[in-house]
C-alpha cells in the first residue's frame, strides 16, 4: 500500500471515530478501515451468526450486542494489563 493510500485511510478512520489515536502502520490496515463495508473474512463467524439467527432465533441486534460485549471484555483486560505495566 502507498504512503498516500495509508494516509487516506488513516483520514476515513479518523473520521468516523475521532476519540481514537491515529493508526500507525498495522499489517491490517486496509482490512480494518473495508471491515464497516465487507464484513469480516473468516467464515465461522458468517456460521455462528446464521446458527444463532437461524437455529436459535437471536434478532440480528442481539448477535451485535454479544459481538461488542466480548470485543468490550478483551479490550479491556489489554487496557487493564496495559495500566498495570505502567504501574497505575
């Protein structure tokens, strides 16, 4: 990817969430700033969603709310690991 390509990224990200820190180089850059628009890659994520909707009757939103709760949950066990280190 182009330096000029990685800075137009880096402007899109910023634009939709302006609370976080400008990305730096990330090996999934173009991964993360296409993930609003295509989605994730790995298929049992697509199966586990469809099981749940389907099989189980889970609304759409509540497959959501689950996916931002474990993401939540591991972001912050890395913001507490992060503190301790820095001794706070």
């Amino acid at each position: 990817m182009s330096e000029k390509d990685e800075e137009r990224l880096r402007q899109a990200v910023n634009g939709i969430n302006n609370n976080l820190p400008p990305p730096t180089k990330h090996a999934d850059l173009r991964q993360i700033c296409d993930w609003e628009l295509y989605g994730p890659k790995d298929p049992r994520i697509y199966i586990l969603v469809r099981e749940l909707a389907l099989s189980h009757g889970l609304r759409v939103s509540k497959i959501e709310e689950v996916i931002v709760a474990a993401l939540s949950h591991e972001l912050d066990g890395l913001r507490n690991a992060e503190k301790d280190l820095k001794g706070g």
